[in-house]
C-alpha cells in the first residue's frame, strides 16, 4: 500500500474514533443489545449500556429496573375474648330490726289484756327460735298525768310484760326494760282511741339472717 492510500485509511479511522466519542459526549445512554435486538448482559446479569440511543425507544423489558414484589399481607388471629368470670356468691349473716306491736292496756293500768297473752305467746315462740336475740322491752303511756308518774306506769307495763316471758321460757337476762313515760306517742291524745294505742308495750330485737350476695 503506498503512502497515500495508507493516509486515507488512517484518516477514516481516526474520523471514526472522533464520531464515536462525540456521540458517547451526546448523551449516549441506550443499551447494547445483541443479534435480534437481545440485550448485551453480562455474567452478573447486567445489561450493559452503550450500542442503542435512548430515543430508539424504551429500556428493554429485562433491563428495566426490577420492582420487588409487595409481600402478601399477614393474617392477624383477632386476639381470644376471655370468657366472662360467673360472679360468685356468698352466703353473709345480715342483721335484721324487728318490732312487734299489739301490747296495749287499759288506762292507768299494767295488768295484761287477752290480746296482750296472744302477741306474748308468740314473742316466747320467736325467742325459742332466736335465741340469740335480745329482747328489748319499752313501756309508754298516754299523756294523761304528770311525767314522773307516768314514768313508773310505764315501767310497770315493761315488767309485766317481761313477766309472762319469763314464765313462758324466756330467761330474763335476755331483756332489757325500759320506761319512757308518754315518749313518743304513735296516736293522738285528744281520744280514748289514740290514748290506747299510745298505752303500749313495743318489743324491738334484732336477729341475724343469712344473705346470698356477690
């Protein structure tokens, strides 16, 4: 090849190199891809840029940046509802109050009427039953008279009472007497009807009762 020839060549070359690092200067960001237009992957399975423009068209699917797979969501077992606790029951003693009525007597007396034996008879019963309790026996009057007097009247319908008790099974420590005059009246005085029932022997006790409760 002679001088001139040689020249030429060198120069096609050369001009050759000079487009290629133009174009890489360009902007030249596509792909290299292989026989029917495969993409150039190396060993690590990286696609190898270079050899195709951006602008010939999109990224080839294989190169194209991979997305992970959203993880499948989690069933969560709703949390176990505890089955109710049944309340428990007990079994407590209760004080119970308890006032008989129906003691009466004639004015300006403390002897016992036959109305009077038949509440006092099942006073006795009650106190058999109960024999824990304590019995407390009240005496009242009528406001006719002075207080003083009606004071020992009233104590003396209290005896009387705790009395027949006693006789019926009732062991007298068991009661506490008291007078109290015409205290606390539960009718009118202005009548012989409201005076009666205002001369009156009240018993009050308490006794234990069993309740069931939570």
């Amino acid at each position: 090849m002679n001088r001139l020839n040689r020249f030429a060549l060198l120069a096609a070359v050369g001009g050759s190199l000079v487009a290629g690092v133009a174009h890489a200067d360009n902007g030249y960001m596509g792909y290299a891809i292989q026989k029917e237009s495969a993409p150039l992957v190396t060993g690590t399975g990286v696609c190898v840029r270079g050899g195709r423009p951006v602008t010939d068209g999109p990224v080839p699917a294989y190169c194209a940046p991979k997305v992970a797979a959203a993880p499948a969501p989690v069933a969560v077992a709703p949390a176990p509802v505890p089955a109710p606790i049944a309340p428990v029951e007990r079994t407590v003693l209760e004080s119970k109050p308890i006032t008989i009525t129906g003691i009466n007597f004639k004015f300006d007396s403390y002897k016992l009427l036959d109305r009077d034996i038949k509440v006092l008879d099942e006073v006795a019963d009650f106190a058999k039953k109960h024999p824990d309790a304590v019995l407390n026996v009240n005496g009242y009057c009528s406001k006719v008279g002075t207080y003083a007097y009606n004071m020992k009247l009233s104590q003396r319908r209290a005896g009387s009472v705790a009395q027949y008790l006693e006789q019926h099974g009732v062991a007298r420590d068991r009661m506490v007497l008291k007078g109290h005059s015409y205290d606390n009246p539960v009718a009118t005085n202005a009548t012989s009807q409201g005076r009666f029932e205002n001369q009156r022997v009240e018993i009050n006790s308490t006794i234990k009762v069993e309740k069931t409760v939570q």
